[in-house]
C-alpha cells in the first residue's frame, strides 16, 4: 500500500528497491500532510510555558492533564488577539498545525486566542490590577485635579449613541464651553488601541494651536457585558491613562459596572452624565454664588464704615475743641504782645547806657598810641637795614673773586700761554705719551695764540721712552744724571 504523501515519481531505484528519502524530503512532506489534513483546529487548553520574545514572537505551550502541544503567535497576529496570553490561563484558540523541520516536532500556529470563560477572565482581571497596583499606578498621589472652570473639554466615545448625546446636552445646560469629541469604537478588538490613541492625540496638541487642547477628558460608554467592557480592561489602554498629562474622567458602563481605567483615571464618574457634571460646573449656581458674595461684601464693608465712624466719634469726645484751644492761645499772644513794648524800651535803655560806658573811655590818644610804636619800629629798622646789606655785598664779592681764581687754576688752555702746546689725536683724544704714537699717525698741535698745525709723526718710537724733564729753575743748579736703575 502506497502513502498517499510519499512522492509520486521516482518512488523506486535501478535494482526495483524502494527510494530512500532525505531526512529534508520526509520533514517536509510530513509538514505538507499535517498542514493538509489540520489547516483549522479549534483548540481548549491551558496555557504553559509562556515567552514573549522581544521580537514580536510569542511561544507557549497547550496542555490538558493527559498531553502537551507547543504553539506560536506571530507578532503580526499578536497584536490582533483579544486576550494577553498568560501562564495557567484557560483559552480557545484557532489555528492550524504544523511542524518544526530542524527539531522534528509538531506545534499549532495560533490565530485567534479567547478566553474559555468568565471565571478565567476575572481571573487574569484580577492579576493585572494586583501588577499595576504593586508598580503604584492606582495612588491617590498621583491622581490630577479636575479643573473648577475648564474652557475645553474632550470626550473619547462612540460618535453614534444616547452617550454623547446625554453628555453634550449635560455640558449646554450647566457651563458653556466648547467640547472636542474624538470619535472611536467603544467594543471589539480595536476598541482599546482607538481609545488609547484618542487619548495620546489629545495629550499631544498643543495649547494655543489651531485644535485647542482640552482642559478635561471623559472616557465614556454605556452599560453592557463584562465581555462588551472588556476593551477598557486592556494593560495598554490603562498605562496610557495613568500617563495622560490632562486629567481624566472614566465613565463606562453604568454605577455597578467597573473597568481597569476606573482605577488609574484621576476620576470616576458611575455614569455618561455624572462624568459631565463632574467635568463643568453650573453657571447659573456661579453667578448666584458671585451675587451672594457681592452682598456680603457690601454688607460687611457698610459694617466697617459704620465701625470706624463709631469709633472716631467716641475718640473725639477725648479731644479738646478747637475754638476752647484757639481761644488759649490767643489770651498767650495779648499777654505776650503786651509785654514786648515794654521790653524793647528796656532793651534801648540798657544798650544806650552801654553805650555812653564805653565812649566815655575813647579819645585820639588811644588811636595814636599804637602808630608811635609801629614809627619807632619802622625807624630801627631803616637805621640798620644799609650796614647789613653792605656786609652782605662785601661777603658775595669775597667768594665771587675766589671762584674766578679757581677757574683760572684749573683753566686746562692756560698752560699754553707758558710755552707748551696741546697735542690731540685724529679722533680728538689728548696725546699723553709719545712713545704710543706710530709712524705716518696724524696729530693736531694747539699753541697758546690759539693756532693749530698738524703734523705726521715720522720714525719709530724708542723703546724706553722717557718723559722730558722740565728746565731748572732759575737760581738752581740742574741736578747730576744720576742714571737709570733699570
């Protein structure tokens, strides 16, 4: 009996013996035949054993209590599943099997993965708010004010449906401000990647641009299944609320119904409406609020008034008035305006007696007395001032005529007027000893009629040159050669 996978050709060799396969050949015609035979498989299981690789790939194992089978999900299936696979959860999954050529083994390519029931939902519901809980994103700390007055509010919602209705009809009655809705679908599969969007879009936009940025969001939705509601337990969608720099409102499903982003959403509102009256507040209640304040404070300034009035007249009473006080300073003026005639006549009297005190004591005597002093002074002093300076004359004529000697002493030109002559260098140097000039050298003789020759020293130099002895003095022998010692 043939195999129905086996190749249809060349099934036998030269000698009539069956072909032998590659190992390559049977792998992948084992693969064909599985793949034929299982290409949709509807499968109930645990899950074991689960990776996700940072590639995208996720790998896991499906057990019962009697057998195991490996599965995979692509990454571009991965992100398309409705449920995060995790460890010891019970799901239906949807694919086809296959095998694994390089390691001869069988595996199931997961499509579609759903969890088996509402128990197990809860189940993983409940081990991701205890994560998100551990890592502190359901702190009261960190949780935004609703802002009192917002002039823009957004709302994440089904752009179809009595949610947004109730909510735009709720924000006109009580505050007029303008409200931005982003549209998304609120159930299925792509809810909870729409809404997560809407919520990084508004985040985005810039204050002051051309789409103003909401001072408030509202994540709304209406009642439903705890599988309808799921979409908003999704990690993704709460990480992106818990990281929204605007503050926001959650209110999906009705009072009893709650969510995961009930939990990191800055506010929870049990319903649509409520979330919209917690987002505005009621103008009308506002202006009474202004108009009551308004009064208040008239009121309470009327009362100061009459407080500081009250208390300004019970402090004047202490005062004294100011005629009694104009009066008592008047009566000091007469009295004194009274007495200032009289004294200044005293005063001119006093002064007036002074007076004729001090000039009966004057006469020209005391005005000449000093003038004859100072004369006598002036006269001892013309009577000695011609002696002293004729003796400082006499006394700088004395050393005038001892400087003038000197200078004719040290006059260096007077020497010539005795016979001898100056005898100077080409350069100008003064010729001191002979015996250094050299023959053909140029020399300038100066005599005392202040004429110069010059001349060119002819022969050479003695070798002991001498200096010549002046002539003896008149009246004195010339001393006897007593020759040279050396």
């Amino acid at each position: 009996m043939t195999d129905a996978t086996a190749p249809t050709t060349g099934l036998t060799d030269a000698d009539g013996n069956a072909r032998p396969y590659s190992v390559s050949e049977l792998a992948f015609a084992l693969k064909r035949t599985l793949e034929d035979a299982y290409g949709f498989v509807r499968l109930r299981a645990e899950l074991s054993k689960v990776t996700h690789h940072s590639n995208g790939h996720i790998y896991l194992t499906l057990k019962d209590d009697r057998a195991a089978i490996d599965g995979v999900v692509w990454k571009t299936q991965a992100r398309f599943l409705s449920v995060r696979p995790e460890q010891g959860l019970e799901v239906i999954v949807t694919g086809k099997i296959t095998t694994y050529p390089q390691g001869s083994r069988y595996q199931i390519v997961i499509e579609t993965m759903e969890v088996a029931g509402i128990g197990a939902l809860l189940a993983q519901l409940e081990r991701l708010k205890q994560r998100l809980a551990a890592e502190g994103l359901f702190e009261p700390s960190r949780k935004q004010p609703i802002p009192e007055m917002p002039a823009v509010v957004g709302v994440v919602t089904s752009p179809t449906g009595a949610v947004i209705r109730d909510i735009l009809h709720r924000i006109r009655d009580r505050w007029p401000c303008r409200v931005i809705v982003w549209p998304v679908v609120v159930q299925g599969d792509q809810a909870a990647a729409q809404v997560a969007n809407a919520i990084r879009g508004f985040n985005a936009l810039e204050p002051g641009g051309r789409v103003p940025r909401p001072d408030v969001l509202i994540v709304a939705r209406g009642g439903g299944s705890v599988e309808d509601l799921w979409a908003f337990n999704d990690e993704a969608l709460a990480r992106t609320v818990a990281a929204s720099s605007i503050p926001l409102i959650s209110a999906v499903g009705h009072e009893t119904d709650t969510t995961l982003i009930d939990f990191v959403s800055d506010r929870r509102a049990p319903t649509p409406t409520a979330a919209a009256e917690m987002a505005t507040p009621v103008l009308a209640e506002l202006k009474a609020l202004i108009s009551d304040l308004g009064a208040r404070m008239h009121r309470c300034g009327g009362r100061v008034v009459e407080d500081r009035r009250a208390r300004i007249d019970h402090a004047g009473r202490a005062l004294a008035r100011v005629p009694d006080m104009l009066r008592l300073a008047e009566q000091r003026f007469d009295i004194v305006s009274g007495r200032l005639a009289a004294s200044l006549a005293r005063n001119q009297a006093a002064h007036e007696r002074d007076l004729l005190a001090v000039s009966a004591r004057l006469s020209p005597l005391l005005l000449q007395r000093p003038q004859q002093v100072w004369k006598q002074r002036l006269d001892g002093l013309a009577a000695r001032l011609p002696p002293a300076a004729t003796r400082r004359v006499d006394r700088a004529a004395e050393r005038l005529s001892a400087v003038s000697k000197l200078f004719v002493a040290v006059d260096p030109e007077r020497p010539l007027y005795r016979g001898f002559a100056l005898v100077t260098r080409a350069d100008g140097s003064l010729v001191i000893n002979g015996g250094l000039l050299g023959e053909g050298e140029q020399v300038t003789i100066k005599f005392g009629d202040r004429t110069e020759r010059k001349a060119v020293i002819d022969g050479q130099p003695s070798a002991n040159p001498t200096v010549a002895r002046r002539p003896p003095r008149k009246g004195k022998a010339p001393a006897a050669d007593q020759g040279d010692l050396f």
